[in-house]
C-alpha cells in the first residue's frame, strides 16, 4: 500500500553477459491508471468496512496483487543490471522510508487511545497487536488468538486491519531472495532472467493457489489471514508485470475491456462474500479487474489514453488524490472507527456514524500524506543511518509493547479456582440458597475483570480439546484426569460441547470427594444432535461415532448439558436429533445426566463488569429460559436423569452477572470456573436426590 515502489533501479551495465540474461526485462515507467486502480480499491475498502456492514470489497487482494506487480518489476531490474545482486541495504532504508513513519503514528495513537477508551480485560490482547503490527506479523497473532476477520463491532481489534500490512511486510522479505536465486538460476541455465522469474513465480503462485483452496476448506478464517494463503495474489501481480508490453490490448478493445474492469471491482464486495469465499478462486474476480484494467491502457500510460475511457478517468485528479493518501487512508479509517463505537456503545455504524469516521479518516490520511509521509519520502539520509534509525526505533517499540503484554499479562489459578477465597466474603451460589437472594453491588464480586476475562476449566491445559467450527477433526477424542484414583468407584464422563464442558470444576470437586474418575470428551460448540451430514460435517462424525466410544469406554455415567439456550430473544429447546443421540448412550451400557442449559449473556460479562456495568445489567435475560423445563416434558430414555440449577444461576426470575460476590460468567456465554465450583454442593444436593445409586 506504499504509494511508489520502495527502490531504485541499478545502472544498467553493457556486457553481453549482463545484455543475454537480462533481455525482455519489464520497462521502468510511472502508470497513472495503476496509480488510480489503488485509489479505487482502498476507496472501496473503508466504503464497505463504513457502509458495508462487513462484507469485503475486494480491494485488499487488488492491493496485494499490485505490490507483487511494482515489487517484483523493480527487483528483477535490480537484480539483472547488477549482474546477481539487491542492494539490501538500500532496499530496506526505502522500505523503512516509505511504510515506518505513517504505520509508526497509527500505532502509537492506537495504543494510547486504547489503553485509555477499551476495559482493561482488552488491554493485554492490545499490546500483543501493537508489538505484532509493529513487527509485521499481526496475521499470526489474530490466528494465535483466534480472532478473525470480521466486521467491525464493540469486540474488533483496533489493529485488526494490519494484518494485509503484516502479508506484504513478510513478501518483502522474501521476495528479493526469490529474485537473486532467479537470476542464480539464469546465469548458470543461460537462459534470460525473465523465463526463470516467471517459472518461479508461476510455481510460487500454483502452490500457494492450490494451498489456499485448501485451507478453505480447513479453516476459513486462517486461509483468509495467513501469508501462505495470500502468496499467490501477490505473485499473480509479479505475473502481470513480467508480461510487460504483452499486457496490451489492441486499441478498439481497450474502452470496454477498461471499463470492464472498473465493473468487476466495483461490483465485487456487492456480489460476492468475500469474507467465506476469499483468497480462493473466486479472489480471481478483482484481479481480473485490474488485469483488465492494466491491458486496457496505451503505451504511453493511461493518462494520455482517449477521453472517456476507464483509464483516462482513473489517471485524473479525484483518483490520484485518493491514490496518494490510500496508505495513510487504510491505517487510519479503522482505528477510527473501531474507537467510535466504543466510545458511542454502538453494536454497529450508522450511515451518520460512518460518515463522520469517513470525513475523519481523510482529514488524518491526508494531514499524515502532507505532515508526514512526504517529509519522510524525501528527508536526506544515508541508508545505514536510516537503517540504524528505523531499528532502534523498531527496537524501542517492541520492548515497550513487549514490556506492556508482560505487565497485563494474567494467570490463570493452578487448580481450583476458589481454592484459598474466603467464603463468607465470596460465597457464590449459597447466596442463592440462604433466604431471600439480594444482589451484589457492581465493585465487589471476585475475581478481578481482567483475570475473569482469561478464565476457562482446567482441562483446556491437557491438550485434549477439539474445535468444533469444521476446522477439527469428528473423532472422539478422550481427556483423562492426570489427578485421576487409582481405583475409581464409578468413571463419569463430561461430554459434549463448552456448554457442557463449563461444569468440569464442579465435577471435579465431587469426584475428588467420592472417589470418582471423571474423564472428558469435548468438542467445541458441537453438543449432542442430528448427523445429517456425515461426509463434511465434523459434529456430525463426532455426534455419528460417539455410541461406540461409550462402548468402548464403558464409563457408569455421561453427563452433558440438555437445553439450548442462546441470546435475548431465543427460545429454550431440546437440540434437534439430541434424544436419539440420548438414546444411543443409554443402550450403550451407561446411565445418563442431563444438566439443563444456562442462557447466554448478550454482550462479554468481564468488558461490561470493567466498563462500570451493573451486575443485573451485565448478565443475560430470564425470559430466554422457557417456562417449564423442557427436560421434564419430554420422554425421556430410560436410565435417564435430568437436574436444574436454574434456581442457583438466575435467582428470582433475574440472571446477574454477578452472585454472591463471585462472577457467574467468563465471556458472552459460559459459566466461570469460579462460580461453577460454588455450585458443586448444590449440584451434590441433587444428584443425591435424583440419582442416590450413584454414591452408593
């Protein structure tokens, strides 16, 4: 997204030798339309993340796509002229020039706005993406935390939008090692650096084609973040700029073809997901569009094309304008617009909203353009000193945000969760059953939001956990207790999805008082239903092989959560095709709880707590539960057993976040480890009325 190619061409030598290799190399010239097309795409890209309500423009591909174009142009120049060899040196002083100051401002006003407008439960995840938008790897960091792309929303990442940045950053790292081996390879081949340079460009872009189509089929939301994924719209734009002259249309094609271009990434983010479809084939649909668009213009640039025709118009000034200010205009729109809502309470941007973030986005771009990023372009450094100065600053930067993840950094209890907490300040749910239920006040509940928001069981350390959303595998997989007895009186196992993996530390503190081994199959978001798509839908596979597991393991119980419930406005329910899965385990050997669901709060508990939020106003509402518990009205298998904590989690017909001074939940919608062990003597009280076999 840098507004020139970040170096220069080597003199070129006359030597035959130099003259064999480096014949038919692209031409060094300025293309205004090109120019124009980065206006249009970037245009396209803060107009839909404003007005889109997060549906992808397509014009990060056409971005990644024209770095490949001037990048790969300008180093295989380089490289050939100078009979092998980049100026490293130099090369990176321009980088630095160009990409450091802008991204360097954006950074730190995102980081001190954040600290101070988001709730301290984000502000370790906040400085783990500044350091990684620092160092160009906050792809990696969004996949290592999980988070994808998506629409802006109270939750987005405010650095959320570096992670293209972060992909170009790693291309051009490796892409002048591409160019000198290609160039190796001519020399000793006797062949011209262009056919090597295609070859392994065209070889860079099939693997990286074929491995995208992949990984969508793996995991969608890391295909669309990871470098390897996006290798190959990059190495699609080296393509077109190896073709050079070829890249031609013959005059009377050239005003449909442009303008058929235009139409293709215009229309893109409006026909297209791209959020679900991209970087796949389908990505070749805004590529076309610049392809179209590059072919369609005259030798001469398209500046001096005919009036009327696509190039000429994207060559003039409103295209250039937005052109020059594109980079600073992406670093900025989305910070702006993340911290809007924010400071508004906003779920989503209005139109007004937008538009204010749109005005405010190309004030800051083009005051960046004119303050910052031509200063920079043209201030007189030597390349050592402005390599000398960019990696102290790089330095200083990460061991500030390095030093920051550090401080925030939380962790998680080793063991129970309560374990040392004085009762009588924090009792939990026996506030639920001693008398009449009275409210805690929002400033004291236990443990501290920060800490809350990093709360999960235990049994997510054992490595044994699966995902659910498509991108794991449908075999059952087993988590064994590493505290387990020697010679357990009954084997209960906790199955099912987090809802039912939330009660795990109550469990585990009545199996260590009975004597119990208590084992764990877990699959995330994949509860007991139907298996109406066996051959692609991994919870199908897990629901479809979980009768022979229990076969196999023989446990006395299963235990898993028997209602769904969501958010406001949802209704109670029995999951579709879940008795049949309930009868299943039954006629499998082994008796079977079913522990009603818990409603899902409408926004994260530990954000509205840190915010200030009242307790009763943090927490999820009542009139999702149904009236009567679907559990006793349904006919239920034999050797079935169903108990209610309802009483003890949403009290009085209310469901606070907060219960006798301890957090009831951990996120947008489960139950914390704190609360759930306060609730083990409860669950103990009717487990040993409705199953008293069970302690016998």
């Amino acid at each position: 997204m840098t507004h020139s190619s970040p170096g220069t061409d080597a003199t070129r030598t006359e030597s035959p030798e130099v003259e064999a290799f480096s014949r038919g190399l692209p031409e060094r010239r300025y293309r205004p339309e090109l120019h124009g097309v980065r206006g249009l795409a970037i245009l396209g890209v803060v107009l839909f993340h404003l007005f889109g309500a997060g549906r992808i423009s397509g014009g990060i591909d056409i971005f990644l796509a024209i770095s490949g174009f001037l990048f790969t142009a300008m180093l295989l120049r380089e490289a050939a002229y100078s009979g092998g060899s980049i100026q490293i040196g130099r090369y990176l002083a321009r980088l630095a020039r160009r990409l450091l100051p802008p991204a360097l401002l954006v950074i730190a006003f995102t980081t001190i706005v954040g600290l101070w407008l988001l709730p301290d439960t984000r502000h370790h995840q906040l400085l783990a993406e500044a350091r990684a938008s620092l160092l160009y790897f906050e792809n990696l960091e969004l996949i290592r935390s999980q988070l994808g792309y998506g629409a802006a929303g109270p939750e987005s990442s405010p650095f959320q939008h570096f992670w293209s940045l972060s992909v170009q950053g790693q291309f051009y790292l490796v892409w002048p090692i591409v160019t000198v081996l290609a160039v190796w390879l001519a020399k000793r081949l006797n062949r011209s650096a262009l056919s090597v340079m295609s070859l392994l460009v065209l070889a860079v872009l099939t693997a990286s084609f074929i491995f995208a189509w992949y990984m969508q089929g793996v995991n969608q939301e890391e295909a669309y973040l990871m470098t390897r994924t996006r290798f190959w719209e990059l190495a699609f734009g080296g393509l077109l700029a190896l073709l050079g002259a070829r890249l031609t249309l013959p005059k009377p094609l050239r005003l449909p073809a442009g303008w058929a271009g235009v139409a293709l990434i215009v229309l893109c983010g409006f026909a297209l997901d791209g959020a679900a479809l991209f970087p796949g084939p389908w990505a070749l649909w805004p590529l076309l569009g610049l392809t179209l668009v590059l072919a369609a213009a005259g030798p001469e640039g398209g500046d001096k094309d005919s009036p009327g025709t696509a190039t000429r118009s994207l060559s003039n000034r409103p295209f250039a304008f937005i052109g020059n200010i594109a980079y600073s205009l992406y670093l900025w729109h989305w910070p702006l617009l993340i911290f809007y809502l924010e400071a508004r309470s906003y779920p989503a941007v209005g139109i007004r909203g937008a538009s204010v973030v749109f005005a405010a986005s190309l004030v800051m771009a083009w005051l960046t353009y004119r303050l910052v990023e031509q200063p920079a372009a043209v201030r007189a450094l030597a390349s050592r000193s402005l390599l000398a100065l960019a990696a102290s600053t790089l330095i200083l930067g990460a061991a500030a945000t390095s030093y920051g993840v550090q401080s925030t950094h939380v962790d998680r209890p080793d063991g129970f969760s309560m374990a040392g907490v004085d009762e009588e300040d924090h009792p939990g749910a026996a506030a639920t059953t001693d008398g009449e239920f009275e409210p805690t006040e929002a400033e004291d509940f236990y443990p501290e939001t920060d800490v809350l928001a990093e709360d999960e069981s235990m049994y997510y350390d054992w490595g044994c956990t699966q995902d659910g959303d498509g991108s794991g595998t449908g075999e059952v997989l087993l988590c064994e207790d590493p505290d387990r007895p020697e010679n357990p009186d009954a084997t209960i196992m906790l199955a099912g999805g987090s809802h039912a993996g939330h009660w795990h530390h109550a469990l585990k503190i009545l199996a260590a008082q009975n004597n119990w081994e208590l084992v764990i199959a877990d699959k995330s978001g994949c509860r007991f239903r139907h298996t109406k798509d066996v051959e692609n839908d991994t919870c199908s596979q897990w629901n479809a092989g979980f009768q022979e597991f229990v076969t196999e393991q023989e446990p006395d119980l299963v235990v898993t959560s028997g209602t769904v419930l969501m958010r406001s406005g949802s209704e109670e329910r029995i999951q579709d095709g879940a008795p049949e899965r309930w009868t299943e385990i039954t006629e499998a050997g082994s008796e079977l709880l079913l522990l009603r669901g818990t409603a899902r709060p409408d926004e994260d508990v530990p954000e509205c707590l840190a915010d200030g939020g009242h307790p009763l106003d943090c927490g999820p509402e009542f009139d999702i539960y149904a009236d009567e518990n679907p559990l006793l009205e349904e006919d239920l298998p034999p050797a079935t057993y169903s108990v209610d904590l309802t009483e003890n989690i949403c009290p009085d017909g209310s469901c606070p976040a907060v219960i006798g001074g301890v957090a009831v939940y951990n996120d947008d919608s489960h139950l914390s480890t704190y609360y759930v062990e306060t609730l083990a003597p409860v669950l103990d009280e009717k487990l040993r009325e409705e199953m008293p076999h069970l302690y016998e």
